[in-house]
C-alpha cells in the first residue's frame, strides 16, 4: 500500500518501507518513497543492494535447514512480507521448522497474519520488539516457539548498519549468541563502504537527515560480528558471490554489502 491507501500515514520514513520501495513493493508511504528516491540519486544499485540481499537470506536459511539440519529460527528486523518469506524457505526444506520474527513497524505488525502462516508441523510467531531489547530471549513468544537448549539460527540480515556505534552493536550480537546453544548460527549482512566509499557516505547523509541512524562499516568491522564463530564457506563475502544459484551480473561495487553464515561451536 502506498501513504494514499493505508490508514496507517505517516510523515517519517522507516528503513523497512524503503526497502521493500527498492525491492518494487507496495507496502510503502509517501515519505519512504521520497527518502529512497534521494538514496537512489546518490546511490543507483540500492534496489540491487536489497534484492542480492534477500537472495542470500534465501540461499542461507535452505542451506541451514537443509545441509545442516536446523529447525530453529529467530530474525530480527523481519521487515515486511516478501515472498518467500523465511519461514516459507526453512518449511519447504523441513515443515517441523520453528521461526520467530522480530520488529518494531507498526506496519509490519499489521502483516503478521501473513507472516504467521506456517507449514503444517512447524510453528511462525511474532514480537514486537528490536535488537536493542535486551530481554528479548525471554519474552514469552519466543520461549513458546522456540527451545533454546537446542541449535537456533540468528538471522541478522541488513540489519545492524541500523544500529549506532554508541549502541555497540558487536556487544549486542554477542550478548544473544552467548545466550544461544553451541551449534547455533548467525545469518548476517551488512552494507559496506569498502568498493564505493562516496555513495557510503552519501547514504549515511540522506538517512541519518530522514531521522534514521545508518552507519555504513568495514570488512573488518563487519568480519568482527563473527570473532570466536566458525564461518561456513566461502566466508565473510559479498551476498552475490555467497553460495550463488548462478554467477551475478553486478559487480562488488553494485552489491556493497558482505554477508557470511556462522556456527558457534
């Protein structure tokens, strides 16, 4: 839906609206619109950004549910529906899967019907809440859904660039892995500034002069996500060149995010 045919409007755009504008969706406001629209002058791929982005989500969770036997799913900043959704992904590899989302829209929350449609066997719920929450973990939804004695797989995906050096991001990812059963994995991606330092620091400009905190890092600082966690191959990489399907026509530059799969031991 557009600002014109929700009752929901607003005057703020929110990162998850401005995604699914450059994944060509509808579920988006005015404001969103004009906020992607400026990204997009200073940075054309941003619709390739997202949709090599979401492609790697799939690539990764049927690799988890399929190669590696994982029945347990928590993504945080879930975002709108896509489809597939990754409940779909994991269900078709294994329908007994358990996924729990994670947001703060109040959009997206209103499609949490959508989102909740699971596989028979399997289980989808939802939270309202975000990365910063730090009893997460305990909130009933996600004790309902999830064991957490067993693996889960922490997906993380275009996420944390969200999240303010002040916030400790590092710290934060590391405070649910800890919480989280040896076999678990982290699923992130992170956009970087490592092939086109200018368009980077364009798009810090434009989100952060929209109210929304966007801190664009390096591969070191986004390999730091994954210290102490065995990396599955090919290691931290662009989310083109993760396990594709078949070879990409985009170039590092176009992608501009690194994206890797790990396991705690």
């Amino acid at each position: 839906m557009d600002a014109h045919s929700s009752g929901h409007g607003t005057d703020a755009p929110h990162p998850a609206r401005m995604y699914d504008y450059y994944l060509g969706g509808k579920d988006w406001f005015a404001a969103d619109r004009d906020a992607a629209e400026q990204a997009m002058a200073d940075f054309p791929t941003a619709p390739v950004v997202a949709r090599e982005n979401r492609a790697f989500m799939r690539r990764a969770v049927a690799a988890l549910a399929g190669e590696h036997g994982v029945r347990q799913f928590l993504d945080i900043g879930t975002g709108l529906p896509t489809e597939p959704n990754l409940h779909q992904i994991a269900q078709r590899e294994a329908p007994e899967c358990s996924v729990v989302y994670v947001d703060n829209d109040p959009l997206v929350i209103e499609y949490a019907d959508v989102l909740m449609r699971a596989a028979p066997g399997g289980a989808v719920s939802y939270v309202e809440a975000d990365l910063r929450y730090d009893a997460l973990l305990e909130e009933p939804r996600v004790r309902e859904a999830l064991d957490l004695s067993r693996p889960v797989a922490l997906c993380l995906v275009a996420l944390l660039h969200f999240v303010e050096d002040e916030r400790d991001p590092h710290a934060l990812v590391r405070g649910l892995l800890d919480r989280l059963a040896p076999g678990s994995y982290l699923v992130l991606s992170h956009t970087t500034d490592e092939f086109a330092p200018e368009r980077a620091r364009a798009g810090e400009e434009i989100y952060g002069r929209n109210g929304i905190p966007y801190r664009i890092r390096s591969r070191t600082g986004i390999a730091r996500f994954f210290d102490g966690l065995e990396l599955l191959e090919p290691g931290v990489t662009t989310t083109h060149a993760w396990r594709p399907e078949e070879p990409s026509p985009h170039s590092d530059r176009d992608v501009s995010t690194f994206a890797g799969v790990a396991r705690k031991r």
